[in-house]
C-alpha cells in the first residue's frame, strides 16, 4: 500500500549539509528484515574469502617477487622465489606487527598490519612500506622499525587504481584535454580537476615575470622565452639573441614546447595563438571554514569552443635563422604532442590530432628544409579513439606507438580493418610493411616490444571463439605476424606479471562466478611450476553469498552477443516476482561490466530487486563497428541492445519482472540513466541520475567532441536530456552537487528548468558542498527509497523518526 509522504512534488529539493566523504552505508526498506539484511551484508561476507591474492610484485631484477593475500582475520605478505620454488612469509608477521605497534603508538597484529604494499631495500634485508600518512623503513633482522618523512600521495591511491588516466607527468603535448585528476568511487570518464591548455605551458605574460630556461645537449647554450619570443645565449651569459621576432600576447613562444636537436645545431618550439578562455562559475553556499558563501571560478572548454591553436617553428642555431615549417599536413589542430627529434637530427616527430577526431597523423619536420610529411595517417569516417591503450583498465583507447631504429619502423595501433591491432611501418617511405595482429579480436595493451628478437608482448580479448570477449589473456608474437604464443588458456580474465628478465611469470585469474587462482609459470614452455594461491570462499558461500550470473543476447544486428551479469538477493525466491534494477555506465572510452571475482554484493538487490548491469553497443573493446554505435549519438546508450538483453532474461526466467524496470547512474551514467525515462519510457519506468552530463554541448569538450564530432550540429540537440525533458513519463530523481568540477552543475539545473516548463513532477536531490558523485550515505538512502517506492510499491521507513529514535538510544548508551 502507498502511502501519502513520498508523494512526488513537481520540485523536491533536498538539502545535504556536512561532510560528503561519509562511509557508504547502504540502508535497507521494505520489511525489517531486509532493512537490517542488506544493511549488514558488507560486515556479513567480509574477510570470508581466505587465500585471495593480490597482484604480483618483481623485486627488482631478482628472480623472487611478494605479494599479499586474504587469511583469516587479515592479511599476510608471501615471498616466492621462481628459481628454487621456496614460498614462505616475507617477513615475520608477529615481530614486525610488534615493534609497529611500539614505534607508532598503534595496536597491530600479525594479519592487521596498516598497510597493503612494501618495497625491499638494502638488498632485502629491509622493508619499507607507507603507513599513518607516514614512511617507515623496518629491518628483518632485528625488527627495528623507523619513521620516516611523509608519505607521497601516490602511496595511498586514489579510487583504488593509480592514475592512469594520464600516465604521463611531465608536459606531454599541446592539447587542450582535461584529465588531471581522479574522483572517487566512479566508472566514469577520465575525472577532472583542472583544465589544461597547453598542458604546462607558459601563458601570456608569464615570461615578464619569470626566466626559466632549457639548456643544449652540448652544455653550450641556453634557451629562453623573452617578450613571448625564443631566445638563446650562451651558457651562463645575460646577452641573449633572437630567434624569433613574431611573437605577441596574442601568439607567444612556450617554453615547454622548446625541444633541442641532439646534436645542439637547430631547436624546435611552438608559437601558440590563445583561444577562447570559458569559465564555470561556482557558488559554495555552506563552506566549513565560514559563514558566507564563496566564489569560485574554473577554466573549462566546452564543446565548440575556440581552442589554443599551436604552430611549430624550427631554428638553426649557427645562422640564427627560422625554417619554416610547413603547415598543409596538420591544419586545424585540436592537439599536437611535444616535439621529438630523431637521434641523428634529421628531422623532428609529433603526433596531430585534428579537431573533431577524425584525423589523426605521426607527422615528421625534415630538419633542412621544415618539409612536414605525414609518416603515419589514420582517417577513419568515424572516431579515431586518440587516448594511449591503459592495460589492465576498463577504459581504453586505440593509440600505441613505438618507434624502432631511430624511426625506420614504426610499430603502430589502428582499427582500420575494423579490430584494434598491431601494424608495422616503414618509417622511411610511409609504408605498411605488414600487419603484426590480425583477427576478430582486440589488443588490449602492449607489454614489451623486444627489439633484438622483433617479438611483441601483448594482452588482447577475444582470440577464444566462444569465450567471453572481454577477458584479457596475454600473448607474444613475431614482428611480421608469425608465431602467435598464448601464455594463458584458463577460461577467466587474467592479470599477467612478467618478471624482470622475462622467464617467468604470475598468471591470476578469476570471473565474476570462480574466486582467483594464481601460478607461478615458466616462459619458455607455460609450464604451471608452482599454484601460489586457490581462494577458498566455501565460508562466503555458506554465508548465503551469491555469484552473480553471467548473461548474453543477441543484439540490435541480429549477430552480436551483448554480455551483461545478473545480481539476485541472497534470500532469493523464484517463485516471485522480482522488479529489475540497471546500473548504467555506457561511456564509449570503456567496458564496465564486472569480469573478475568480487566478495562483495550490492545491498540493493536485498530490498527485493535484481540488479543488473550490461555493455551494449557504442561502448569499447569489442570491435569499431561495435564502438560505432555512440557515434555523434551518446544518446543511444546502447538501449536498443539493452532492452533487447532484459527481454531475453524475461523470456527464460518467469521472475524477472520487465513490467517494473529502474536504472540509475552516475556522470555520463547520468546521462543514460535520465535518457533511459525520456527516450524509452515505454521499458525504463524510473530513474535516479547522478552528477550527469546530460547535454553534450555543457560538458567538457574533449569528452564530448571525441564521440559526439566537431563541429556541433543538430545531433547534439537530438540526444540532449534538456531538449527532450519534455518527453517525461516515468518517475525521475536528480542529484547533483553545487561544486562539481567535473561536469558542470548547470547541466542537471538545466534539465530541471526544463521539467518545470514542461509541467513534469521530478525529485532533486542538491548538495551543497558537493562534487562529482555527490550524496555519499544519505544519497544512497534517497536512491533506495525511490526505487522502493516506485518499483515496489511499498512505503520507506519515517527516516525522521527512526533516526530521533537511533540518536536517543544512542544517548543513552
């Protein structure tokens, strides 16, 4: 029975105040016994799977490595050594735990160490590892441990994975993407903090202010950036001549770009015309440090800006004098990677990518005559997914090179066949001289490229016909395509280390419904010489802990398997009915379906739902046609084949209830998820979005531009929550944080004005203080109880009243 108080207003909007870095409780609704179930599954079923290991660590160039797994209780660190197959402790747990506890003024135990990663050091006969926000180095002989300076930030991790998003950190090329930062708890595409324009190079003005410099090969010159221009003088002297005479506030000299010859005979830089600086204005208005509110402002392109437009220049050091560099082969750029020059100094390389995405060339600068060529050109009539391959990530991009023999080949990523692979190019004459990969599969991350053997090691999916495309397996293979090795078979997503030298290896593998196993294995001749580590999960198990079920249908084309997994509450009853909740994130950079094996379950399917999650069409690693669908059409989402793939779950299973489907999302998950109620309300009856993104023109340009095209037309209007919020039928609940540096919050406020004029009831969740992902515990709360409302018909607890009654028992106590 509904009951009156959870009634939808036309606006409901709902304050958060105080800290949003709240531990992620999840509360139940329904009866009180899936309350107090799904709120206790996380304590339920940790630490109940023992012998779960961790990733593999080489240490250095050794034939022994350590690694970390799950025991009863905690925690123990394992060393192996490859040559003799002796696996022992890495230390002596107790010892170590005990002068810890000494030392830092703690209480641990052997298996609740406060750390996760150590290092080896003075020939391993000590460890040092990070804990308490400080570094401490402890000896294995006596067990002294001792406290060092602080831990650098990289030690405790952001989102739980390092950084990938941009591996690089020194300034990496002239491009006006944003993906310096990490946001927490998130699928999402690469999380902002800043924007970049010219990633660390000097802006107008700044050249008067300060006078830094780049120094010669040789030692005998010095490069500086005067009045925007180049100039260079000799080492150590104040008189400087110029190189240049053209530069200007409005098109200046950055001394980032100043690549010298090796050589020391010519230098290479970029002139740099400004383009339009757009600015996302933020007002806190419940800041901690006072009472008034603050403002705040941010640089952020968005689609259609006008972008920083770099030009390489070329200068001879003994005449002083500029070549210049001809421009035909790389108009209109939207970035162009620093300059490299070749080893001998006959020319100079960087990469150019052109606005919108769809040219993307190796160019090379003759260094005589500034003669720009195309060495490498990759034209596709779609995308050119630009971002560097990422192993071992979800997101991942089509761009590898790596250049052999100072430049006379070039081994080079393309989906010009219609599958990511590996080509080798002639680097003189601009030629393919073979394809190395080949087949209806991808390569996922190149490992090593061994120049003396011309071998590659590589990961790649879907080789197996028949097996989940997406698990990643590891391979090698000759540079003109012959001898393809495969160094895993097991039917699971692997996770391969190498060690140092290449003889040996740690292959971990799992799936979403087999707990990990781990071997140590020979090279040469994959033998399985030791099994490191066989989870054990029969106490998970038997603790009511569920697998989740792998799924596939047929997509839109009639041909095409979509993979998706299914999430039953452990009380699981076939004989009912069960609503379907989606979690979606269709972002093209990536593929977000779960693969490995996780002791977790999401509290929400114990409210009496099954959660489901599903990589449709338009989302990556499968093949470009595949990826195609996002097209200049982010608002399909895949829902064509996501629909179609609930269908097929109804079809088989009588309790899947497709009458009573919720999504809910967050950022470009935002986007699907409110586009799932608007575009499909005749399947998706409601929706929680998150932080989204639900206007590509509002977004972050590089983002958008990538899959939606330059320049912006009526596509952007078509797949725009805001231009079709009109099309409401189902039940929506918008959340969205006043200082969110991600996607700007004016996005949701913009579907929300929408709404009002289209007389559609709707709830808003704002967060004041909030970022990216806004909510934390109390938005988790609000997601539950809206589905619980609107899927199940049942009315959520009087949180009022029942949080008055848990503050009083806790007074009491």
């Amino acid at each position: 029975m509904k009951h009156s108080h959870f009634r939808p207003n036309i606006l409901r909007v709902t304050a958060l105040l105080g800290s949003l870095l709240l531990p992620s409780l999840i509360y139940a609704q329904g009866s009180q016994a899936d309350y107090d179930r799904a709120n206790s599954l996380r304590n339920r079923f940790q630490g109940l799977a023992i012998n779960l290991p961790e990733r593999a660590n080489w240490i250095e160039k050794t034939s022994r490595f350590w690694y970390r797994k799950s025991v009863k209780g905690g925690n123990e660190f394992v060393l192996v050594d490859a040559e003799t197959l002796a696996k022992r402790p890495a230390f002596d747990h107790e010892k170590l735990a005990a002068s810890l506890s000494s030392a830092a003024g703690g209480k641990y135990t052997a298996v609740t160490l406060p750390f996760n990663a150590i290092t080896f050091i003075d020939n391993e006969r000590a460890i040092e590892f990070a804990a308490a926000g400080s570094m401490w180095k402890c000896d294995l002989s006596e067990y002294a441990c001792k406290k060092g300076g602080p831990a650098p930030q990289s030690q405790f991790g952001l989102r739980g994975r390092p950084p990938e998003d941009d591996p690089e950190e020194s300034p990496r090329e002239f491009d006006n993407d944003v993906f310096d930062g990490m946001v927490d708890l998130l699928p999402q595409e690469a999380p902002q903090q800043g924007q970049r324009r010219g990633a660390g190079f000097q802006l107008p003005g700044q050249a008067a202010q300060t006078e830094n410099l780049k120094a010669s090969p040789d030692g005998k010159w010095e490069a500086i950036i005067r009045n925007y221009n180049v100039f260079i003088r000799p080492k150590g002297k104040t008189e400087s001549t110029p190189l240049s005479y053209e530069g200007s506030e409005g098109n200046y000299y950055t001394l980032a770009s100043v690549t010298w010859s090796p050589d020391s005979k010519r230098l290479a830089a970029y002139r740099v015309r400004p383009g339009y600086r757009r600015e996302v204005h933020y007002i806190e208005s419940s800041p901690a440090d006072q009472l008034q509110p603050k403002h705040s402002t941010r640089e952020y392109a968005k689609p259609g800006d006008t972008l920083d437009i770099a030009q390489p220049a070329l200068f001879e050091i003994e005449t002083k004098k500029q070549v210049v560099v001809d421009p035909g082969q790389f108009p209109n750029p939207y970035s162009l990677s620093n300059p490299v020059w070749r080893r001998d100094g006959r020319a100079f390389t960087f990469e150019y990518n052109q606005r919108g995405h769809q040219v993307y060339r190796v160019i090379e600068v003759d260094a005589a005559t500034g003669k720009a060529r195309a060495v490498i050109s990759e034209e596709p009539q779609t995308f050119f997914s630009y971002r560097p391959l990422q192993g071992n990530q979800r997101e991942t991009g089509s761009k590898y090179r790596y250049d052999l023999g100072d430049g006379k080949e070039i081994i080079w990523m393309s989906e010009r066949d219609g599958w990511r692979h590996l080509y080798l190019y002639d680097g003189v004459t601009g030629k393919v001289k073979n394809q190395i990969t080949k087949g209806p599969w991808v390569v996922r991350a190149v490992e090593k490229v061994d120049e003396e053997k011309r071998q590659i090691w590589f990961q790649a999916s879907g080789v197996y016909p028949g097996k989940d495309p997406y698990f990643t397996h590891y391979y090698r293979i000759n540079f003109d395509g012959s001898g393809l090795v495969a160094f895993t078979e097991a039917d699971g997503n692997h996770t391969v280390v190498f060690s140092p030298d290449m003889k040996y290896y740690v292959d971990a593998w799992s799936r979403v419904d087999l707990a990990p196993i781990a071997e140590l294995r020979r090279t040469e001749d994959r033998k399985v010489l030791l099994e490191l580590e066989k989870t054990d999960i029969s106490a998970l198990v038997a603790s009511g802990w569920r697998a989740p079920e792998v799924f596939t249908a047929m997509g839109r084309d009639g041909k095409t398997d979509i993979w998706g997994v299914i999430q039953r509450p452990t009380n699981f009853d076939p004989s009912k009915k069960y609503p379907v909740i989606e979690s979606i994130y269709a972002g093209p950079q990536g593929s977000f379906v779960p693969k490995t094996f996780s002791p977790a379950a999401p509290p929400l399917a114990e409210l009496g739902f099954i959660v489901v999650q599903i990589d449709g069409m338009g989302t990556n690693n499968r093949s470009k046609a595949f990826h195609d669908a996002a097209w200049k059409n982010l608002g399909d989402a895949g829902f064509p084949d996501r629909i179609l793939w609930h269908k097929a779950v109804a079809a088989k299973y009588p309790y899947y209830d497709i009458s009573r489907v919720g999504i809910y999302g967050t950022s470009a998950g935002g986007q699907n998820s409110t586009g799932g109620v608007l575009f499909h309300p005749e399947f998706y009856k409601v929706a929680v979005s998150n932080s989204g993104c639900h206007d590509n023109r509002m977004d972050k340009m590089w983002w958008n531009e990538q899959w939606m095209g330059w320049p912006l037309g009526p596509h952007y209007v078509a797949a725009s929550n805001v231009d079709n919020a009109h099309r409401l039928e189902g039940k929506l609940l918008l959340v969205v944080g006043e200082m969110d540096t991600n996607v700007d919050p004016a996005s949701t406020f913009q579907v929300v004005n929408a709404l009002i004029k289209a007389g559609k009831k709707f709830d808003l969740l704002f967060v004041p203080g909030g970022g990216h992902g806004a909510g934390g515990a109390y938005g988790q709360r609000l997601l539950q109880d809206f589905f619980v409302h609107h899927l199940l018909g049942v009315e959520p607890p009087d949180w009022n009243k029942a949080e008055m009654k848990i503050e009083r028992e806790a007074g009491q106590n």
